[in-house]
C-alpha cells in the first residue's frame, strides 16, 4: 500500500517555490553584473563566466520548477480522489435507518447497496 504524507509533500512544494524564488533573484543578479561590468581586461571572459552561471541557474529554475509541478499534480490527484472518496463514502452524513430489538427488520437501505459486503 503506498502512503503520501500530504503535509510533507506541501511543505516540499512550498520549499521548492522558495528555492525557486531565490535562484531567480540569483538570475536576475547575475544578468544586472553582465551588463555592469566595466571596459577591462579578460571582459569577454568574465562575461561569458556569468553567462554560464546564469545558464547553470536558469536550468536549476527550470528542474525545481518540473519538481514543484509534479509534487503539486500528485497533492492535487491525492487530496481530489480523498474528497471523492470522503463524499461518496461519509458515513457522518449517513442517516441510519431505525430499528426494532428482537428481529431486526432494517428498513431503507436499498440506495446503500453498494456500501453492503454482502
């Protein structure tokens, strides 16, 4: 039987976007350093460093981003299906049919019979 800790998987999606967050900043960091930079020696070099580490953080975005995704559709596919499950299913809203001490004679359960193991 798998298990899905729900909360955990939100906490992760939630770390996720955070980390998202932050390379995005890094990413805009490193685009504002690009263009700062000043006319000297080894400009090209130090240009195409940034751009690479850009590059680098731009992927990481991308994978944290196909994490996040993929986290969130089974957070979506579980908590859906338990909602499902909890309406079809929820015996709190369930009125139970009386019945009389001696022999049982219970009565109304006609549209439950899918419920019954028997």
């Amino acid at each position: 039987m798998t298990r899905i800790h729900i909360r955990q998987i939100r906490e992760t999606i939630e770390n996720l976007k955070e980390q998202i967050n932050g390379l995005r900043r890094i990413e805009e960091r490193l685009a504002e350093l690009e263009k700062q930079i000043s006319p000297a020696q080894n400009k090209e070099a130090v240009q195409q460093t940034l751009a690479l580490g850009r590059t680098s953080v731009e992927e990481n975005i991308r994978i944290l981003f196909s994490m996040a995704s993929a986290l969130e559709e089974v957070y979506s596919a579980y908590t859906d299906t338990e909602k499902r499950i909890t309406d079809r299913y929820n015996l709190d809203t369930i009125v139970y049919p009386a019945t009389e001490f001696g022999i049982s004679k219970i009565t109304g359960l006609d549209e439950y019979d899918d419920l019954m193991p028997f």
